[in-house]
C-alpha cells in the first residue's frame, strides 16, 4: 500500500529582476530568478469559490494551496509557480497569490 503524502508538491516563488543604469545611462533588467519556498498540497477550485481580498472584493480563485504550519511567508501579489518536482519542471499551476494566511494549524495561499 502507498503512504500518502500530505504535501506531495513544492511552491516556488518567481523573484523578479531589477532594472538598472549602466554607466552610458542605459537601463538594463537583470534575471529573475525562481526561489522554492515550502513543500505544499495543490488543491483545484473546481466549485467556482470566491475568497474576500484587501478592500472587501470578492475575487474567484483557481486554487487553494495548503502549506504546513511555520512555511515562509509569500507577500500578495508574488509570482508563484506549483510544480511537481522539485526542480520546477513539471508545472502544475502558476499565478499570482491573491491572500496568504497563517492558521493555527496549516498555512494557506489562494491563486
């Protein structure tokens, strides 16, 4: 029999560039890069929920991603990619956290 695993993915967070000036005054943009955050459990918005943001806007969600207690914290409005290895290959999902919470028990991201 398998053992199950309880966070069988792994979220990575895309860290952007930063534009800037060579000496001749030309701005160049330098790579971003992909980070792994924590292992977590990608779960499909398959009904269609809708979460409540910054501001009291409801906003659709395409997936809830469950993080274990004490994962480091992704700020919304962060780049973030779902994969199934851990080289970042195999994407499940990608898109941008819509709101981050830290429970007492689990963490939770919504796409």
């Amino acid at each position: 029999m398998a053992a199950i695993k309880q966070y069988p993915h792994y979220l990575f967070q895309e860290v952007g560039g930063v534009s800037k000036q060579n000496a001749n005054g030309e701005w160049i943009e330098t790579q971003s890069s992909t980070n792994f955050v924590s292992m977590c459990r990608e779960e499909t918005n398959g009904k269609g929920s809708e979460i409540v943001v910054a501001g009291g806007k409801y906003v659709k969600f395409s997936s809830l991603i469950q993080l274990p207690k004490g994962a480091q914290r992704v700020e919304v409005g962060a780049n973030v990619i779902i994969s199934n290895d851990a080289e970042g290959s195999d994407v499940r999902v990608s898109g941008v956290c819509l709101k981050y919470d830290e429970g007492q028990l689990h963490n939770r991201l919504w796409l």
